[in-house]
C-alpha cells in the first residue's frame, strides 16, 4: 500500500480514517514484530508475536509466525529475572533463565540470539501479565554473529576469528575480549641475522632484509677452507716428472688450480708477473704442465720437454728458462 501522511486539516474525514488505517496496517509488523506480550488469558508462559529476520550469514529474509515461550517455572525463594530471546538466525523463540536474588539481574544474552524481552518474577507466581513483561528489542534486528562470509560461494557462515586463519609468517591477535573487541594480524619480519643464515621457512624479507642477505652472500667465500702451497722453483732437471704436494684438507677438494710466477725476468715477463699453467701443447713435444689430486695430495706433472709460454712482447711460443720461475698449486672445499 501507499502510505499517506494523515492531516485532518486538509483531508476529508473519511480520508483522513483511511490514511490512519494504512499508517497503522504498514507500521504494525515493525512495531510488533516479535513483541512479548501476556496471554490472552494470563498463564506462565509469553506470547511473542509474529515478525521477520534477515540473516546475513545466508542472506535470507524468514518470516517467523507467533509463537510461545516454553512454560516458565516461577521462583522458589527470592525473585528472578528471566530473559526472552530469539536465535539471530532462526528467529526461534527460548527463555534465559536468571538467577534468584533479593536484587535480581537479567541474565546475559547468549551469542547467537537477539533479546525480546525480561520477565520479572516473583516467588511462587502463577501467571504472567503485561506489567511483569519489560520490552527489549533492539531498534534493528540482524545476525548477531557468525555471520562472515569469504565469498557468495562459502556455504557456510561464521565468526571472523574462524573465518580469518594464520598463515606462514603471520599472527592473530585479539584485543579488548569480551568487549568491542578488534582483530589485529601480525607480520612476522626476519631480522638481519635470519635473513643472512636463510634458514628460516616461516618469516617475510623487506627489501632492506633481502639487501642485506645478498651483500653477505656477496662478500661470503664460496669455499669454506683453501690450500696453497709454497713455492717450488722450476727445475728443466725435473722435466718429465711428477712432484706430491699434500694439500692436508681432509677430502678431495672442490677444485684445484695452479699458477706460475716470474722470479727472474723471463720471456718478456717482468719479475713478479703471475699465469695460470698451461696444459700440454697439441703436439708430440710434451711441453707444459697438467695437475690431478686426490683426498690427500695434488700431483704437478711437468712435460717431458719442459714448460711452453708465450712471450708476453710478442706471443711467439717459446720454453720458459730453468730456474726463473716458481709453481703454486691451489685447493679449494
């Protein structure tokens, strides 16, 4: 229907009665929707009256017809305020009973329900009447809790803190309980020392903490123990042999490299000049010199015809001289 304001300074009066009427009929589900009221004839049980609810939980409207409180057992010693409340879901009427005393309070409302009503009692009545009925509907009805939903396709409703979990790095926390409560999620950082070891599986990296992890790594050796051996003086006498150098480390290393150093200036090589070994040249002249270890020494074998570089003047390839250069041999695990 149409709600029309009644003004019966500028309606006639049979239009004025109308728009009462109309105001009354679209008015009377909100103001009586779940009132408590006494019975026609007055016994120990309520009358609560019809109304709707709208769960959010599952977003339905249920229109829940009249009905009554189970009968309520009137006080044995001193008086009792018992509580009328309807599930926030259902709209299912219960009664909460309180607790006898000589100053009674109501008692507290359950979750999940939505308070009609108190009733005060006093010891050994036999009915109910309107004057004993207090009225406490909230001014709006909605699901009181466990109402939350992830998506329109959850199929079922609930409390945050079921609905919110803890994941890898993070932390719930609840404060003011009991109270307006709030719901605080916590990010676990790794500090610095974490995020340098890079062991931990249940802690987040800022960019600050991802820096710091790649400098140490940068700035960290890759190998955790090396060898180097001291200096042998190349000798053309030792041509065609092979020297043992223990190396000492315990296991068969990661790697193994060599080098030789000028002592003597050599081949346009200044004295200090430093290069890798060459290996043996492609040819039936045996020149050069080839390293192979094991667990527990390195083996520097120098060709039969002695050792071939190239100048450094000119690139022309030509042997180094006997005793201007000493070998190294290096380990690493």
């Amino acid at each position: 229907m149409t709600y029309t304001q009644p003004d019966f300074t500028a309606q006639s009066g049979s239009a004025y009665k109308t728009n009462i009427d109309d105001g009354f009929a679209a008015a009377k589900l909100p103001a009586i929707g779940f009132h408590a009221q006494a019975q026609d004839t007055p016994d120990m049980t309520v009358k609560v009256n019809a109304g709707n609810i709208h769960d959010v939980g599952t977003d339905t409207l249920t229109t829940v017809a009249e009905q009554n409180t189970s009968t309520i057992t009137a006080p044995s010693s001193d008086p009792r305020i018992d509580r009328i409340v309807i599930d926030s879901s259902t709209g299912i009427v219960s009664v909460i009973t309180g607790t006898e005393a000589s100053s009674p309070v109501a008692p507290a409302i359950t979750s999940g329900d939505i308070p009609v009503a108190q009733v005060s009692l006093t010891v050994s009545q036999s009915q109910i009447v309107d004057a004993d009925i207090t009225d406490e509907r909230p001014t709006y009805l909605k699901t009181a809790g466990g109402n939350l939903k992830v998506s329109a396709n959850d199929t079922t409703a609930s409390n945050l803190e079921d609905k919110l979990l803890v994941g890898t790095a993070l932390s719930l926390s609840t404060q003011n309980d009991g109270g307006n409560e709030t719901r605080t999620v916590d990010v676990d950082i790794a500090s610095q020392v974490e995020a340098e070891a890079g062991t931990a599986t249940n802690k987040l990296m800022t960019p600050e903490r991802t820096k710091q992890a790649i400098d140490a790594l940068a700035s960290a050796s890759v190998f955790t123990e090396s060898f180097l051996s001291s200096a042998t003086t190349y000798n053309s006498s030792n041509n065609g042999t092979t020297a043992t150098i223990a190396h000492g480390l315990g296991t068969t290393p990661i790697m193994v490299d060599g080098f030789m150093q000028c002592t003597t200036a050599d081949k346009g090589y200044s004295v200090g000049d430093r290069m890798p070994f060459q290996g043996p040249t492609a040819n039936a002249s045996g020149e050069g010199v080839i390293l192979s270890y094991d667990a527990t020494n390195i083996y520097l074998t120098i060709g039969a015809q002695g050792v071939e570089v190239l100048r450094k003047n000119n690139g022309a390839c030509e042997s180094i001289t006997s005793t201007f250069w000493d070998f190294y041999v290096r380990a690493f695990t």
